[in-house]
C-alpha cells in the first residue's frame, strides 16, 4: 500500500519568519534609498522566489537597482545569522512533523527558500529524519509553477491522488493546484484565510492539531481508494 504523501512549506507554515523577512525587506529598501515598505506588502510576496518577490515588492527597479535590491535582502538575512538569529519554530509544529512521520506518512518541502536556507532548516533537531525529500525555487521553477511538487512526487514515489501541500500562502495553494494534489493552508502564516480560500484552498486550519484530524481523514481516503 502506498503511503500518502504531505509536502510541507517552510516559512509562515512551520516556521515564524514573519518579523526576520520584513526586517531584511526594510533594510534592502534603505539601502538603495527606497521607503520601507508596510508588512502587508511584505507578506504579499512570501513564497516566490526571492527575485521574483523583489520585483513584484518594487516593480518600477531596473535590472541594476533590482539585482543590488535583491543583494541587500539577502545580505540582511547573512546578517541576522551572523549575530545568532534563527526564526522559531510555530508551537506544534515538529510534534505534528513527528506525529505524521510515526504514522507512516512521507513528509518532504517545497519552499521559496534558496537551498541555504533549506540546509539551515534541516539542521533542526531531528528534521533531517523526517524528510523523505527537499525542494526549493533554486531547483527550478518557483511557485506557483507545479516543479516543486512534481519534483517532490517523483522523488518520494507517490502520485497526485495520494499528496497534499500544506502551505499557507496562495502560492501555494496555487502550486497544489497546478499540480493535481490536495491544497490545504493554514491560518498563521503571510496570507489570510480568504486569501488562500479564494486561491483555490480545499481547506484553511486554525491549528496544527484541526490540520492533523484533515491529514488523518486524507489517509484514511487514500487507504480505502
């Protein structure tokens, strides 16, 4: 029988970058003599690939101002690191990775992050054992292209009828679809319920623990199929 898959992504899903990624945004903005930008344009734009993002966050750059914008983000982020910073976790969050690990599910990511980014996260305690496979924009296409997943699928052994993405953004709500697999989100992260509904969500979870009973009865289906 084969076991359903969850591709998970990273940030505001199981991890609270929230304030890290405006701060790095901010900065970048001052940098290149830009206003700094509200949050609520911030979070707009969380889940792309960081070039992409840049210029969907400041469209009228040209290349040059673009490249040294995108620069300056990450050069922010090197620096928070540098001087200790890590984003936390969400409350739940590696119990509920664990739980679904115990229970025979495949779990891997898809995340706008670079593969950095991706590394640093695997390094948790105990993450690097839960993951089947890892999947990020620098691979490829970014979100909302289906690449991600395709990739995710074709490394874990599974098909669309038997995966899920949980993420909580409409981009990845988006990429599932594209994809053929389950779009499921999550309340906490950048983009809100409706936001995510309106994106295509088969459902939005106010908590790890809502987001378990739908994974559980999705593989309860997925058993009987």
């Amino acid at each position: 029988m084969t076991r359903p898959l969850a591709v998970f992504d990273i940030d505001g899903t199981l991890v609270d970058s929230r304030a890290s990624i405006h701060r790095a945004a901010c900065e970048a903005a001052r940098d290149i003599g830009l206003p700094e930008p509200d949050y609520d344009r911030v979070r707009q734009i969380v889940g792309l690939s960081l070039e992409h993002a840049m210029a969907v966050l400041e469209p009228g750059l040209n290349p040059e101002e673009l490249a040294r914008f995108v620069a300056g983000f990450r050069a922010s982020f090197n620096r928070m690191y540098a001087e200790g910073h890590e984003e936390p976790l969400y409350p739940e969050a590696t119990a509920t990775l664990r739980r679904l690990h115990r229970d025979g599910w495949r779990l891997a990511l898809a995340t706008g992050q670079n593969r950095r980014g991706v590394a640093r996260n695997l390094a948790r305690e105990g993450w690097a054992d839960l993951f089947l496979s890892s999947h990020c924009a620098e691979d490829g296409p970014g979100k909302p292209d289906p690449a991600m997943l395709h990739a995710a699928m074709a490394a874990c052994d599974s098909d669309p009828s038997r995966t899920v993405m949980i993420g909580d953004t409409a981009h990845d709500i988006l990429m599932a679809r594209n994809a053929g697999v389950l779009p499921l989100g999550v309340a906490w992260g950048f983009h809100t319920v409706e936001e995510q509904q309106a994106a295509g969500a088969r459902h939005v979870a106010g908590s790890f623990s809502e987001l378990t009973v739908v994974l559980d009865g999705f593989a309860e289906m997925t058993r009987a199929a």
